[in-house]
C-alpha cells in the first residue's frame, strides 16, 4: 500500500509522475485521471426480523445503502448491478507560475441524483504559495469538505484497501464548499514527524438534495451550510498517521411551499462536527481507525441530534495481495434510534501498475429504532476494478 499511497500523493499534490498527460507544450497543463468499475449484489436480507421482502421509499428491499451522498443503493431484485458507484474522473492542472496554480476535477457518475448524469465540477480551486519552498498553502474556490481521513479521495478508489471506504462513517448531505482554506506544514524538531495544521471557511446550498430528498423526506428537500469554520492537525512520520479534526458551520434545511414560502426542517442551527483518525502502515501491517461525533443541539427548538460514528480495520500485505478486515458502526443518541453495524472482509489485489481489483463481503445489521422497516440487515457481494491515470 506503500507504494500505492505515494503514487496517489504525487497524483493530488503535483500531477507530475510518468503517467500524466502533457496538455501543453510547455508541460504547464497536465491532465490525470481515475476511476472505480464498481458491481455489487445483495445476497439476503431482512427487515424487523422478517425476511419477507418490503419497500423502502423507492428502493425494494432487500437493500444495501452504499453511497449516501449520491444515494446509491443496491437492490436485491436487481441482481448485479453496476450503475451505483461506478464513476470516472479527470484532474486537470494549469500552472501559471512556480507558486501559483489552478486545478479542477471532473466527475462523471453512472448514479447522479444530484446533478443528473451529466458530469459535475468536484473540484475548481486556485492554489497560491509565497515561494516555492513555503510551508504556507492558500487555496480558493470549490472543495471538498476535510471531514475525514479520505475526503479528498473518497472517490478515487485506488487509494485506500477497501472497494469504498465505510458508508456508516463516510457519507453526508454536504460534501463540498466554496470558500478558502490554508495550511501549513513543518518538521517536529529533529524528529521523523511532520505536521501540517489547516483551516478552512466558506459555504454550501445543494438544492433537492439526494441524501434528504430520497433517503428520508420524498419531497424535494434543500439544504445549507453557512458560516463554516474548520480546523485541522495532522502528523506523520511514515509509518503513523494521525489527525484531528473540528468544524462548526449552521446548517439551514427546508422544502418549498405549494404557492410560494418555504417550511423550514431545521433554519439557521448551530451544528459541529469532530473526529479523530488513527492510520499504521508498518512492514506489511495495516491498521486504520477513525472516530467521529455530529452534534446538534438546541433544547429550545427540541433538537437533540447527536450521531456517534467509528471503523476499525486491520490488514496484511501479502506481495500485491492486502486482505483486510474491517468492523464500522454508527447511531444516534437518542430516540428513535438510527443506526448499524457492519464486518466487512476486503481483499486487494495491485495486479498491475497504477490498477487495483477488489472484492468484498460485507455482513451489516440494522439497529434502528423505526417502527417502519429502514434499510434493514443484508449481506452483500462487492466487486471492483479501481486505478488511477
């Protein structure tokens, strides 16, 4: 994975190994890309201790939710399906100048509610250093929000040991903002540690979004985060990987009204978010961990919502082979209850340069508090084709 996490480094930071594609003469714009060839079956499942099949809003049950920021669920009914997650994505950089640059991703889905199934603008960022050897980093423009570990690569599937990184950690209405961020990186001392310190602010609407107008409301249903503030703090030295997160923006979240006016779900609520993560990549061990917490909270308006989230993997790298072992939960605090539990058994093979193929078996509870079927317990087969370009 060693090999496969720096290959990627050189992929987000500075487009510049073997593979890129020279779009100008003078090697100022460059172009690389990914993209995760991603089927998937539900084997069983059940909902309320009944394995009779049953409807979920759209979906028929049995299901597996394996994409909440796109909704993308897979259905048992269906069979092999192949038009949920797949994706492919090109990164173009021009740089204008040693300290000054601009990037964009584009992303083309096979499952899109969001946008359609046109492609969409991930990414449009300008990037600006002092000089070249500055610790100092400013980017403004359109991101993705760091709330996790894999944010910035959460659909860039050749990055990380899984064929998706745990759905009942990664995964909310929001993913993106338009603001500005800066960092700053330094040496511990004389230490192998280094550390890089981020903020970040700025906002974000996503009108009929997917995540609350298919998943929980069937209206069409907008929501907004404003005033985002975020810090983080990460240290590595190689083979530990560490960071902490922290974030608070309000979060605004209303449907429109038949005849003009808008009914507001929640408007103007001071939210935050924390987490923790923990990566080893030692010999051939890998472990990675992350905890998280959402917290909402304002007893005058009788909102109480808290989530508690976490996973927990643990592998071993046998040549090009990593089988993995991964154990991810979450729920909130009060009821009625959501939440899940998942085992996952990953296998990861790098059969050639740049290009991984995975399979998957996820085993995944329900522990939801409805007195309606949610998306139930399933078991469900994975298999993927994931490289990078």
């Amino acid at each position: 994975m060693k090999k496969s996490l720096l290959a990627l480094t050189l992929f987000l930071l500075t487009p510049t190994f073997a593979n890129a594609i020279d779009l100008s003469e003078d090697g100022s714009l460059k172009l690389t890309g990914f993209y995760n060839i991603t089927g998937a079956k539900v084997l069983s499942g059940s909902a309320l201790g009944k394995s009779t099949p049953w409807t979920y809003q759209q979906w028929q049950c049995p299901c597996s939710m394996q994409a909440w920021e796109y909704a993308g669920v897979y259905e048992k009914s269906k069979g092999f399906q192949f038009d949920q997650e797949s994706l492919l994505g090109i990164q173009i950089k021009k740089d204008f100048s040693p300290t000054f640059s601009a990037t964009t991703q584009i992303i083309s889905r096979a499952n899109n509610p969001n946008k359609g199934s046109r492609p969409t603008v991930d990414w449009l960022y300008a990037t600006w250093t002092p000089k070249q050897d500055s610790p100092w980093t400013f980017q403004a423009g359109k991101m993705r929000i760091p709330l996790y570990y894999y944010s910035d690569y959460l659909y860039i599937g050749y990055a990380y040991p899984w064929v998706r990184p745990a759905p009942d950690v990664y995964g909310w209405p929001i993913y993106a903002y338009n603001g500005a961020n800066l960092s700053y990186r330094m040496q511990l001392g004389q230490s192998e540690w280094a550390s890089t310190i981020s903020a970040w602010t700025g906002g974000y609407t996503q009108k009929n979004n997917a995540y609350d107008t298919l998943i929980y409301y069937t209206t069409p249903t907008h929501e907004s985060w404003k005033k985002i503030l975020g810090v983080s703090v990460a240290a590595n030295n190689g083979i530990v990987d560490v960071r902490a997160m922290y974030m608070r923006y309000k979060d605004t979240l209303w449907q429109d009204q038949v005849g003009g006016g808008k009914l507001y779900l929640v408007n103007n609520q001071s939210t935050q978010i924390m987490g923790v993560s923990a990566n080893m990549d030692y010999k051939n061990w890998l472990i990675k961990a992350e905890v998280d917490r959402y917290q909402q909270v304002d007893a005058s308006k009788g909102l109480n919502n808290i989530y508690k989230y976490a996973l927990v993997g643990v592998g071993y790298q046998f040549g090009s082979w990593t089988p993995m072992y991964t154990y991810s939960q979450y729920t909130t605090v009060n009821e009625p209850t959501e939440g899940r539990k998942t085992q996952y058994l990953s296998l990861r093979w790098d059969f050639r340069q740049d290009t991984a193929l995975k399979i998957q078996y996820d085993i995944s509870k329900d522990k939801s508090h409805y007195p309606y079927p949610f998306f139930g317990d399933s078991k469900l087969f994975s298999v993927s084709l994931q490289g990078i370009f």
